[in-house]
C-alpha cells in the first residue's frame, strides 16, 4: 500500500470516536506495520520533561527492555532534544545507538509536536540497511499531525 492510500486509513483512526486514544495508537502502529514491508517495529515514545526522560508508549513488534529512555540517549533521546526527524540508514555506524536487537539494521524518528511543544515522537525500526526515504519522512510527519489531533 502506498503512503498516499495509507493517510485516509491513518485519519480514520484517529478521527474513530469508539476507540481510546491508546487503542487509537496501537491501531496506527499496526496499519503501518502491516502495511509497509520494511516497518518492522513501530511504536510511540511520550516524553517527561520534568524527568527529561521518553516513556514508550503502544507499540508494535518485538518487545523491548527500552521502556524509558533519558533525553540525549540513543536516537529518540537525541530526537527530544533536537526537535528533528532522525534517519539513521545504519544503526551500526551510529555511536550513540541503543541497541534493541541485532536484528535492526535501520531507524526512523519523527517528533510528535502538539501545540508546539514535542511531546514524543514515532519510532520505527527496520530489519533492511537504508530503506527510508524522504516520502517517510514527509509521511510520518503527516501520521504525527494526524495523532497529535487525540490529545
């Protein structure tokens, strides 16, 4: 499925009164994981700044030990503190990567802004060296202004 078909899905989500806004993030964390080949892992992290801290949220794929990650560390710390989407085409050329599994050879970050301030981000996964191109990013940022509408 292309990510121009994907966005009237990912709307419907999040515009969906019946759901919570948890199953509403799981919901878009499974649409894209089941719809693009090369999204392994997919999941949401919130962010604390009174701790400086990012707390996973619903996610999709193999479980992880990283459920709460300090500002600065790794590519979402990194990405909390920048404000910036992050692609990393090889998580083994990346010094300040936290590694999940061996199996990840890619990442992609995106903040989630609302009312300005990012206050988390989706981070996607990938067991393919240098897959994600700027339409991901374009895309997840498009997912993220849908999902920033739930809060």
């Amino acid at each position: 499925m292309t990510f121009q078909e994907l966005q009237p899905k990912v709307t419907e989500i999040t515009i969906n009164t019946t759901l919570s806004r948890d199953e509403k993030l799981m919901a878009v964390c499974e649409l894209l994981r089941n719809s693009i080949s090369y999204y392994n892992w997919v999941g949401f992290y919130f962010a604390n700044h009174k701790t400086k801290t990012l707390h996973l949220g619903p996610y999709v794929g193999a479980e992880t030990d990283h459920t709460v990650i300090p500002f600065g560390k790794g590519i979402c710390g990194q990405v909390a503190v920048s404000n910036q989407n992050f692609v990393v085409p090889d998580v083994a050329a990346q010094d300040n990567y936290i590694a999940c599994s061996f199996t990840v050879k890619s990442e992609i970050v995106v903040p989630l802004f609302v009312d300005g301030e990012n206050i988390g981000q989706i981070d996607i996964d990938s067991h393919v060296i240098d897959p994600f191109t700027e339409e991901d990013e374009r895309f997840l940022e498009f997912v993220n202004q849908q999902v920033a509408s739930v809060f």
